[in-house]
C-alpha cells in the first residue's frame, strides 16, 4: 500500500500556517513541455488529481491563485474551471504581482506558500511560509525550498503539496470522509 511522503515536522508546521496556496504553470501545473497547435496556440496538459487538489483547498478556506510568467487563454480557462479567482499571467516581476495579491487578501507572506520550479520563481520562494518545488525543477530552486514533491510537475505535484497542507492543518481526514460516505 503506497502512503504519503514524509515531512520533517518543520514543513508540516510551515504548511499549517498557510492560507493562501499559490502555483506557477508550466513546471509545476504542467510538465514544462510546451507544444504547438496548427494555429501556434501553446497547448497545455494539466493533471485532474492536480485540479481536484485546488478544489479541496478551497473547501477548506484556503484560498488559491496563479502566478505565472507566460500567458495563455488555456490557463485562464482552467483557472476558471477550477474557481481561480486570483490569476496572473505575462507576469516577470512575480515579486510585485505577489505583494499585490497579498494586499488583495489582507495577508502577511508567513501565511503563504508557493511552489515553483525555476529561479524567476525564487523572488516568491524566498518570501513565502511555506515554499516548495517539483524534483525536475532548477537544482538552485529545490536547494533554496522547504518541500520538494516526490511527484513529477504535471502529475500530482501540485496534489502532494495540497495533500500536505490538509493533512498539516487537520483537515485531510474531514474532507476524506465525505467522499467515504
């Protein structure tokens, strides 16, 4: 029988602190590669454990939001899907876009975290609560992060963390249950 990856008991207190989760695109939501149509549209291929994932951290009050460097209507169709409400995309100062989205929510960036998998992500990575990383992502990012997922980018990374969160706030067994019933 599988379990979840262990957690030093200092990322599980880092991950039941946050209240806002927030996730980079390609690398993390995706597996990094990128793909062309006939038209030159990048197409995208997101994770359903990944979506499901965000959905439940949203059932538990934590809210969620998109910062990504490259811009994509197919992003913002799954940020919509999804419930995203906080999303920014063609976004190379992730730094200025996460102070604004903390002045949005009325947040210190304790109570934050952010996974990403290069070092334009680094800027956020060092200023969040809670910081973690994808195993294909820059070696100078997984060395600076608190978490590094034992799931690739774009399959279930994104879940490993909001797994991790759940679990580190007491709220994993709740939610589980409802689906036991």
């Amino acid at each position: 029988m599988d379990s979840y990856p262990i957690a030093s008991a200092a990322v599980l207190a880092r991950a039941q602190a946050v209240r806002l989760m927030i996730f980079d695109v390609e690398g993390v939501l995706t597996d990094g590669s990128l793909h062309y149509g006939p038209d030159g549209e990048a197409i995208k291929t997101f994770n359903v454990l990944d979506g499901l994932g965000i959905k439940l951290l949203q059932r538990a009050g934590i809210a969620t939001a998109i910062i990504s460097a490259r811009s994509s209507q197919n992003v913002a169709r799954r940020a919509a899907d999804l419930g995203i409400s906080h999303l920014f995309q063609g976004v190379h100062d992730k730094a200025a876009a996460f102070g604004e989205l903390l002045q949005q929510l009325g947040l210190g960036a304790d109570l934050a975290g952010f996974i990403g998998d290069d070092i334009i992500d680094l800027p956020i990575l060092r200023r969040v609560g809670f910081a973690a990383s994808v195993p294909n992502g820059h070696i100078e990012v997984r060395n600076r992060v608190h978490y590094v997922t034992t799931a690739a980018a774009g399959n279930g990374a994104a879940r490993e963390v909001c797994d991790l969160i759940l679990r580190a706030q007491g709220r994993h067994e709740d939610i589980l249950a409802a689906y036991l019933t």
